[in-house]
C-alpha cells in the first residue's frame, strides 16, 4: 500500500517574510532534475488542518525594486480549530465503532492507537486551538509579527488603527492574537482599536459576512450533499475492516476519520492516522472539499460572484483614495466568505464546473491553495517609479497564502501586477451585490464600516456574541454552512474549554488568573 508523508508535518520550507534576491531565486550549481509529487499533507488536507503557503507562480513575494507599497488591504480566515460540533459527532461515532471492536488487538494499521487517545473535549468543539506548534492562535500571533516586518513601515507606531472582524468567537480571537503580535502584547491594548461586525443577515451590504437572499437552487443541492462518495473510500473501509474481525466501517466512516485526521494536527506535532491512508484516498478527501467549496460558496454557485464583489469594490474605494483613507485594513472572517472574493476575482475558477464524482486534476480550484486554516487575501496597492515594465503610476498586486497571484487579464505592471485604472475598470465590470442578492431596501445599500469606524479600545478583549456553529458538518450535510449560520453560545462550555488558554501569552494576561486547565489536561495522551 502506498504511503506518502510521516506524521510529522513541514508546513513551509521558507518563511513568508523572508527576503529572496530574483538574482538569486535559482542556484547556479548543479539543478536537481525531481520534481517531489504530494510533497505535502496539508495540500489534501481539505483545508481542515494546518495553515500553508500556496502554490507560486514563481514570482517574487518581495515588493518590486522601483516600487513601494503604500496601503494594504487583508482578509484573513480564523485560525487553526478543533472541530465543528456536527463534525465531532461522525468522528465519534466511527471512533466507537472502532475502539468497541479491535479493543485488545492493537495490530495492523491501527496498532497505534493502543497509545493513542481522542484530542477532543466535548467542551472544546469549535475553539481555536492553543497547544501544538500549529495552534490557531500561535499562527495568527506569528502572522501578525510577520506582517509587522513587512508592513510596519506603513503604521506611524503612534496612532490607534482599527482592525475588523467578524462577531464569532474564533474569529475574533484570530483577530485579537494577530493585532498582539503586530503591535505587540502591550501595545495591542492601547493602539489598536477592534471593530466588531455583527453576522446578522439584516446588516445588508455593511458586512464581512453577506447573505445573499437568492439561491442558485442546482448548485444548493450539490452543496447539501457533503460528504460526496468516491471509491477510494469504500477501498479505505475494505482494508480496514479486513484487519479486524468485526469491524464494520463505511465509507463515511473513513471520511470522517480523515477528517480527524487533519483536525489533530491543529492541536498535536503529528498524526499517526496519516499514514492510515493510502496516497490515492487522500486525494480523494481533497476533492470532496474542492467541491463542497465550488458549490456552496465558490464559482459553481452562480450568485457568489455577486457576493465576493460587495467587498471587491470596496476595496476598490479605498485603493483609488490611496493612503489618505489609512494604509493598513486588517479583516477577519470565515472561510466561506472569502471564497466568493476569490470568484469575485476569477483567480481560481476552472474552465468547466467540477465533476463531483470523479477528481479534477487539472483544476485551479484547489482548496488547499485558497483558504487554508488561517488563509488569507492580501491586496496591496504599489507606488512605482518609471521604469521598462511600466511608466510611474499606482498598481494592484493579489498575494494570496503568501504567493503572488496574477490577474489573468491584467499582468502588465512591476511584477506582474495590475495598473490601479486597469484594475478599476475591471471591478466596475463585477455584478451588484444589492441588486443580484436583493438586499431589502431597509438593509443597508453599501460596505461602510472601514470609513465609519471606532478608535475606542473598549472592544480589544471582549468575547463574541457567536460560538457554535449550526448543526455543521456532515451531520447536517450542511458543508461549509457551519462557517456561516451560528446559534448563540454556551457561556459555561466556553469558559471551560477557554480555562485551558490561560496560560496562553497574550490577550490571556487579562483574564482572571488561576482558572483550571480544563481542556488541557483531558486532551494529553496516555
């Protein structure tokens, strides 16, 4: 049977700020003629593990010598989590199936799990993970100190700046540990400034988190089909259960196992349950979660255009204003919300819809590529000198997971970026969020909290009014429903679970101190 990683996971080989000379990109001693296929766990992982860096293009992340970046404009994903509720609850029920069988006979594939036990407190379904050197918080403090060095130069280091984020828990916590580790943990509390933008479908087009209140009724059914059958996963179950006498697995069972598989490494250094899959299956996972992407909330949705244009062109704005409207937007949402940007876009939409029965391998639609745990879209808009790429003027540039990304029809700046004029007319070409999704009339018409914002420090602690999400995951069928559609928190479970954060650096320094490590002492192994 073919393996294809180790349990220990390389999530990028060099770091997203790092400096790289176009001189010296290629080594002029002798050239390796390999290429390492699935190289990487995390790009099958059906972007429910660890982050990673996209694919490149090959073009340079560094700012293009005759340019300067002078304003920046990122939505990032919530950070590294445990799972969803509904997905914890297919994930146990093949657990038992498991443990209620082969207890006593470690052996064969499994016989890891003699010394192995579930990550998971049931109070700590939905939380950001803390412990693990893929934690969600630990990537969302780190990305913030990267984007410090990169970006620093555009913040006066005096001024109060607002960052925006969504009202759900994770969310805000990614929001929060980012702001610390790009100001600093001191300077957090006093020179950012946290807006929080409520998830209520009644805020229209003021949101980070639109709802469109038409439905693309085709592409919903497909949606609502999660999980989607491919005979790897019957070939998972067969194997499997020809090991153990009485073990009974089906194909949702391996696909739910997979999907623990990549959750466990958002809070531990490794999974043993990696190598429980063959190569072929793990491909496989990945293209159901291409899929359930494209249809809920990517280009086979044919009203998500639509939506990812509500913040397109707001972006737009601020870009023509340039840094006279600030030069740093820093935004916090979900994963479903920033998929239709991408669409939006047209930097990842393949030429056909994707076949949900078999895997597109020449697809750009590659989830894992688009909005991993903690992803994000960065666009900044460069300031350039003359030079023979391109008189002096203003460009956009998309850097999305940390590689360059260009416009397909709009390439011809300093680094393969976009004339600022180019780049408008091509938005102005976008559908109407208001009028495509019908908006009520009483909702409000246009994206205005980045100009009506709040410089009080008041909100930089303060928890969501959103925790759990709506029946998720393949319980409910429901897909990437569970990033959108929440039910009001438990306050007791949280603050269980959130017991095990304390020792957390950061933003925990201002909780109460001595609170138990509830979830921390129930998830070490034996």
């Amino acid at each position: 049977m073919a393996r294809l990683w180790t349990g220990a996971i390389l999530l990028w080989s060099i770091p997203a700020v790092t400096a790289v000379a176009s001189s010296s990109v290629f080594s002029s001693s002798l050239i390796s003629q390999s290429v390492f296929d699935g190289e990487n766990f995390l790009k099958y992982d059906g972007v429910r593990g660890p982050y990673v860096d996209r694919v490149s293009y090959g073009v340079s992340r560094d700012t293009p010598a005759q340019c300067s970046v002078d304003q920046v404009i990122m939505v990032k994903r919530h950070g590294e989590r445990y799972p969803a509720l509904g997905e914890g609850a297919s994930i146990e029920q093949a657990l038992k199936k498991i443990n209620s069988t082969i207890a006593g006979n470690y052996s064969g594939d499994l016989a890891f799990l003699e010394n192995w036990t579930y990550f998971v407190p049931s109070d700590c379904y939905e939380a950001e993970t803390w412990t693990g050197p893929y934690a969600g918080l630990t990537d969302a403090y780190n990305h913030g100190k990267e984007y410090r060095q990169r970006y620093g130069h555009l913040w006066d280091g005096g001024s109060v700046l607002p960052i925006f984020t969504a009202d759900f828990q994770r969310v805000i916590e990614t929001a929060q540990k980012f702001g610390e580790g790009f100001f600093g943990n001191d300077s957090y509390s006093t020179k950012a400034a946290l807006n929080i933008i409520s998830e209520s479908s009644s805020q229209g087009a003021d949101s980070l988190t639109p709802t469109c209140h038409k439905q693309d009724d085709n592409a919903q059914k497909i949606c609502n089909s999660m999980p989607y059958y491919l005979p790897q996963f019957d070939a998972a179950a067969n194997r499997l259960n020809a090991q153990y006498q009485g073990l009974n697995l089906n194909w949702t069972d391996v696909v739910s196992l997979m999907l623990m598989t990549a959750y466990e490494l958002n809070t531990r250094s490794s999974s043993d349950w990696i190598d429980v899959f063959t190569t072929d299956e793990w491909i496989s996972f990945s293209h159901i979660w291409n899929i359930n992407f494209y249809y809920c909330s990517g280009p086979g949705n044919s009203y998500m255009r639509a939506v990812g244009a509500l913040y397109i062109n707001a972006t737009l704005t601020l870009l023509n204003q340039g840094p006279s409207s600030n030069s740093l937007f820093f935004n916090f949402a979900h994963d479903s919300n920033i998929t239709p940007i991408i669409t939006a876009l047209g930097i990842a939409t393949p030429p056909t819809d994707l076949p949900p029965d078999r895997v597109a391998f020449n697809s750009p639609w590659k989830i894992e590529d688009i909005v991993p745990m903690g992803g994000r879209l960065t666009i900044e808009r460069l300031n350039c000198t003359d030079s023979a790429i391109a008189p002096t003027g203003s460009f956009v540039r998309l850097v999305l997971n940390e590689a360059v990304v260009p416009l397909q029809d709009c390439q011809n700046g300093p680094g393969y970026s976009c004339p600022l004029a180019n780049y408008t007319e091509f938005v102005r070409g976008l559908p109407s969020f208001v009028s495509e999704c019908e908006v009520p009339a009483e909702e409000p018409q246009y994206l205005n909290f980045w100009w009506n914002y709040t410089t009080s420090t008041a909100d930089n602690y303060r928890n969501g009014t959103r925790l759990y999400a709506e029946d998720a995951g393949f319980a409910s069928n429901n897909g990437v429903k569970e990033e959108q559609e929440a039910e009001e928190m438990d306050l007791n479970k949280r603050k269980k679970c959130e017991g095990g954060k304390a020792g957390h650096k950061g933003m925990e320094r201002k909780r109460k101190k001595g609170k138990k490590a509830y979830c921390q002492k129930k998830q070490r192994r034996k």
